[in-house]
C-alpha cells in the first residue's frame, strides 16, 4: 500500500469509486492503493455487488413515473398516499436526511463533497448490509408510487453534473494518413493520442496530437516536422509527457535512380504537457534512438525505456554478433536521471516497461543467445532478474508486460501467458481456439487490479464473413480467445493490427486500429463501451 494512502481512506471512497464519483486524482490514488492491498481489494468486490444490485432494482422501476423517481419527489408524495405503517416506519429508521447522502451507484453523479464525509468508515459490512436494505426499501416505494400515477404538482429537478463520454458515442477527426502509436485517456472524456502524419507520397512524417474533449477527438497544437511522438504517459490531468524521435532519411533497397529511401529515429524527442499546452523538453541523449516508451506513476514520478539500436561487433571474416543498447530514464520531480540496466546482456532486446507503485518498474524481453523470456523488477535501487521466465525455446520471448499489483503481474509472448505472482514466473492455460491466420505477435496488454484485462494479438485472421481481429480477455480469473468483427471506415482497408490497449475502468477504454493499403496506413480510434469493442466513428 503506499504509506500516504491508508487502508481507512480507501474503504471510505470505495463507494464513491464505484459510482465513478471521485476526481481524477482521487480514482488514480484509489487504484494505486487497490494494486498493493488484497483487503481494499475484498471490500471492492462487496461494494461491486452493492452497486449489481442497485442496477437489477433500477430495472424495476417503471420508466413513467419521472421526476417522483428522485428523493424530493418521493418525499413529496409520501404525504400524499396512505402508507402501510410498517413500511412508514422503515422508512422512518432508516432515514437519511440528518447524515451526509450515500453516492448513487449506477452512473454518473455530481462529485461528493469530501470535507463532509464521515471520519471513520465504521463497519464496511455493516453499511453494505444498510446499503442493500435501501435498495429494497427504494424498489418497494416506487412500486406503491407507480400504482398511483404521476405527481399532480410540480417538482423542480435537482441539478445534475454535465454527463460523462460513453466511448461508443465518441466522434474523431483523425487526419488521413496518421499513425497513432499510443492513448493515453484521463477519465472518461479527457485524453490524448500521439503518433505522426505522412503525406502518402514518401515525405518525411511530423508529429500529430489528438485531444478528447466532449466526447470528440481532434487535433490539438502545432505538429514538428521531421519527427514522429511513439509514447504518452499522464501523471494527471494537468501534468504528461510524450517520447518520440527526430527522423533522417536513409536508403533502404535498390541503387542509383532505382534507390528507395526511408525514414529512420534518429535522436530523442521529449515532450512535456504543462499549463496547458505540450512543450519540447530537454531530452536525454543525442543519437542513435530506436524506439521508447513511458509510464507514469504519478505527475512526479514516471519511467522511460530507450531503445538505441543494435550494433554489430565482428568477430571474424565470416562472423557478425549483434548488440543491443538501451537506456532507462527515472523521472523524479523535475528531473529524468539515468538508471543503469545491470542485469542486461548485450544479447538482449527488451521490449517493454510498466509500472505503478513509487521507486519500482519491470522491464521485460528475450535473450538472442540464450533463446529464453527475461523479465526484470527494479525496486528502489536493486534489480532482480528472471531469465527463461517464460522457458528457453527460440519462441518464448515476452513481448509485453502489465502490473496489476506487487505480487500480480502478467507478461505475454506468443501465444502464451505468464503470470508472477511475487515469487515465481508460471504459464497460465488459455482457453478457446485459436483463430485461423496468420499472426504475427502480441502487439499490447493491460491487466486491472481489479481482475479484468485484454490482450491484442497482431495478424491477419479471418471467417466465412471476412477479416478478425484475434484478442485475448481475462476475466473471472481465466483467459480466453475472442474474436472482434470490427470491420472498417474504409472497406478496401481491412482492420489489419488492434494496439494501445488504455483502459480507463474494466468496462470502458480505448485503443489504436491500423489498416494497411500497400504502403499506405491509416489510423482511427476503437473503443470498449459496457465490455464491448467498437470503432469510433470518423469525420475527417
């Protein structure tokens, strides 16, 4: 648990929590804390069951009787109609308007008030037990009221808080020929994306920026030309950074007027989002970068993973052996510093980071020699390494890695799974079949404290009906193959890869859906809404 977040505070917001109540912070603070704490984590869980079944009694309220569905209104007419003393008296014990108002579970609420919340939490099953018992008095009191129709007076609404952005009912304006790399979403409607703009015909690419703000994403700032952004990570709503690269053009194939050029990284680009608006930021290093990646664990704190390329070293007149380079950068305060990798060999490639609790990070990937998975956990100065976590076959690589809590973490390679679970790495069964295609590796993971996580396999799949996209859902402790039939805003150009998987709660979230036409890719927005994935449709 972290030492600034008690177990206390926790179990008090968890209402609230659930009822997608709280601020930003708040929420990011919450789920910090449910990733280091089994206990918090139970008492999620009853709290999950309270709001289950608050919404099967919300079912039964009859979709005519308006404004006497809110609590004025049934105050209002209780005065009205001869109720049963029995239930009057309930009523009477259980009444809440000399105590501060339980948050509504279903949906979301003005955000309470926490100078007003009650000290100490008490007995957490005590007030599920109190909870559920309103449930069943509430379901009661609009049924009486149902039976005598609408209100004959007037009743003023309360004022509500301007609606949250289901995903499903998102709009985008992403330009044509963009690649997004990554989503990064704060909330439910605010966000970013980052990747870069080509202009179809070969020139070099610059950087692009979407924003989410009332439920539409749309460019937002200047692009940098000759660059690309690979990364974004938000520390808060207020406070991110973006990790990219400058570009040179390089010959790839053929000679002389038949030579194909490219484009290539060529040395950092470090963006910084504060006050408002993204600014360059000094950036470490000068040459020589790959790709990178990034992840916040707070507006303070956050990690970043440079890849800076391979390097052959010869070693005869008919032998070349490559060596990998990278650089991990620890962000505290203000400053980005150098961490030093001391468990990697040249031979390894890493592919990944992720991390969530202050002072630790994993990094993950395979060793070329030694044919086998690694994975590392740095924890406050000292790394630990696993190699052949995942076994010591030409295939058992980790290509991704995802945090759920301290003794809870999962890796992916291809086709498997793996699962520490703070003392040993393990391979976890997946279920179903796989789809027919061909695939070429995962491509993202993201796994909840909360127990439910996806998984995105790149390739190309399909049916009698057309193309698949194949993914990977863990839930009730298991994971299995699905597939999405998520078609396409261009007919001609198949969904060909899912990736950045973001997910903002185990219901809602974002990722990236790339098509390829020849040489030409183009990006657009995909959504989970209420456990289902969909494509955000696009204006542009």
């Amino acid at each position: 648990m972290t030492p600034d977040f008690s177990c206390e505070r926790c179990q008090d917001a968890l209402p609230w929590y659930v009822a997608g109540s709280l601020s930003d912070m708040e929420q990011r603070e919450i789920e910090q804390h449910l990733a280091a704490c089994p206990a918090c984590r139970m008492a999620l869980a009853e709290w999950r069951k309270v709001a289950a079944a608050t919404s099967r009694a919300e079912e039964r309220i009859p979709a005519d009787t308006g404004a006497a569905t809110t609590w004025a209104g049934i105050h209002g007419q209780l005065h009205q109609h001869n109720i049963p003393a029995a239930l009057q008296a309930e009523r009477n014990a259980m009444r809440l308007s000399d105590g501060p108002a339980l948050p509504a579970l279903t949906g979301a609420k003005p955000k309470p008030n926490r100078r007003h919340r009650p000290a100490g939490r008490g007995r957490p099953f005590a007030a599920i037990a109190a909870a559920v018992a309103l449930v069943a008095l509430s379901t009661g009191i609009f049924a009486l009221l149902s039976s005598h129709g609408r209100p004959s007076v007037a009743v003023t609404p309360t004022a509500t808080a301007k609606p949250t952005c289901s995903p499903s009912k998102a709009t985008a304006d992403v330009p044509a020929h963009a690649k997004l790399n990554a989503v990064a979403p704060i909330g439910t409607d605010d966000g970013w994306a980052v990747g870069s703009l080509d202009d179809g015909q070969g020139g070099a690419p610059q950087t692009v920026i979407l924003h989410l703000r009332d439920c539409h994403w749309s460019t937002f700032g200047d692009s940098i030309p000759g660059a690309e952004l690979l990364d974004i990570a938000m520390g808060s709503a207020q406070d991110g950074w973006a990790v990219g690269a400058y570009v040179r053009k390089v010959a790839e194939s053929g000679d002389g007027a038949n030579t194909q050029y490219g484009w290539e990284a060529n040395k950092p680009l470090l963006m910084h989002f504060a006050n408002g608006a993204w600014h360059v930021a000094q950036a470490p290093g000068d040459s020589g970068q790959s790709t990178a990646k990034i992840r916040m664990v707070s507006a303070n704190e956050g990690w970043m993973l440079i890849d800076r390329g391979r390097r052959m070293t010869i070693i005869n007149s008919t032998t070349a052996v490559p060596s990998y380079s990278y650089t991990l950068l620890h962000l505290q305060g203000s400053t980005w510093s150098e961490v030093a990798l001391s468990f990697q060999a040249p031979s390894m490639i890493l592919t990944d980071l992720d991390a969530k609790a202050p002072g630790e990070c994993w990094v993950v990937g395979y060793d070329t020699q030694r044919f086998g998975s690694v994975a590392a956990h740095y924890d406050n100065g000292s790394w630990q390494r696993w190699v052949g976590a995942g076994g010591q076959e030409p295939t058992d690589v980790f290509t991704s890695v995802s945090e759920a809590g301290p003794n809870d973490v999962w890796a992916a390679g291809t086709y498997r799974m793996y699962h520490f679970d703070g003392v040993t790495w393990a391979k976890v069964p997946v279920v179903g079949t796989e789809p027919h295609g061909t695939a070429d590796g995962i491509m993202s993971l993201q796994v909840l404290a909360t127990g439910e996580g996806w998984e995105f396999v790149s390739g190309m799949f399909w049916d009698q009906h057309g193309f698949l996209q194949a993914v990977l859902h863990y839930r009730n402790g298991q994971w299995s193959w699905e597939q999405l039939s998520l078609g396409s805003n261009s007919p001609d150009r198949p969904i060909s890869s899912l990736s950045g998987i973001a997910l903002v709660s185990p219901m809602q979230g974002w990722a990236i859906a790339r098509s390829v036409n020849g040489l030409a890719v183009s990006s657009q927005f995909a959504y989970l809404d209420g456990g289902t994935w969909g494509l955000v449709t696009n204006r542009a």
